[in-house]
C-alpha cells in the first residue's frame, strides 16, 4: 500500500505520538513553512513522497516503545483542563460541557422506549 487511507485506524498507544505522529506532524509543517516562507505553491508531491519514506522507515524499525504509562494520568488531565480551559471556552462560545448543549433526536437511536 501506499498510504492511500492514511490514518484509517490510527491509535495512540505507546510511544506512537512521540516517535511516529509528532514526526509526521514534523514533516507536514516543515514543508507549510517552506511554501509559506518562499512564497511557493504547497508541495504535497514531495510530502507525500517524504512521509511514505518515513512511515516505511518507522515501521521496519525495532526500537522498543513503553508499555507502560508514564505520569499519573490524573494529574496530567488536571494540569493539562487548567492550562487550557480558559482559551477552550474563549474559542468555544459561552460553555463547552455537554449538559449545556441542545439535545438533538436522532431517529431510530432512541434506546430508551425499546423500540429499534
């Protein structure tokens, strides 16, 4: 294959952000700046040439990823909710929590009458 459903079943396990999506993240915004700082047309050709290079790359490497999380993942949520809440709800409009959202009826979803 050559990538043609990028990302179909991407997941986040492991060292996958760190060693694969932060790198591909790397190359895409590499090749932005480069249009945007020569004033030249995106290159997606050579981004994608340049991203199949690697993801064949990563994916014949042997280098072990943790199994294990690292940090304690409640913390970090809390660290990470009071660093960017204020901006989430400035970019979002008066409130982002569900309760505060319309309920919308989705037809042949409502579970709880029993019908299908």
């Amino acid at each position: 294959p050559r990538g043609e459903i990028a990302d179909y079943a991407s997941k986040q396990w492991s060292g996958l952000l760190s060693s694969y999506y932060h790198a591909r993240w790397k190359l895409f915004l590499d090749t932005l700046l480069i249009a945007i700082n020569t004033g030249s047309e995106f290159n997606e050709v050579h981004l994608e040439s340049q991203m199949h290079s690697f993801e064949t790359s990563w994916q014949k490497n042997k280098e072990k990823l943790p199994s294990k999380a690292q940090g304690n993942t409640l913390e970090i949520v809390k660290e990470l909710r009071h660093k960017y809440l204020q901006l989430i709800e400035q970019t979002a409009g008066d409130s982002i929590y569900a309760q505060d959202l319309p309920l919308v009826h989705a037809p042949g979803a409502d579970i709880s009458s029993g019908h299908k």
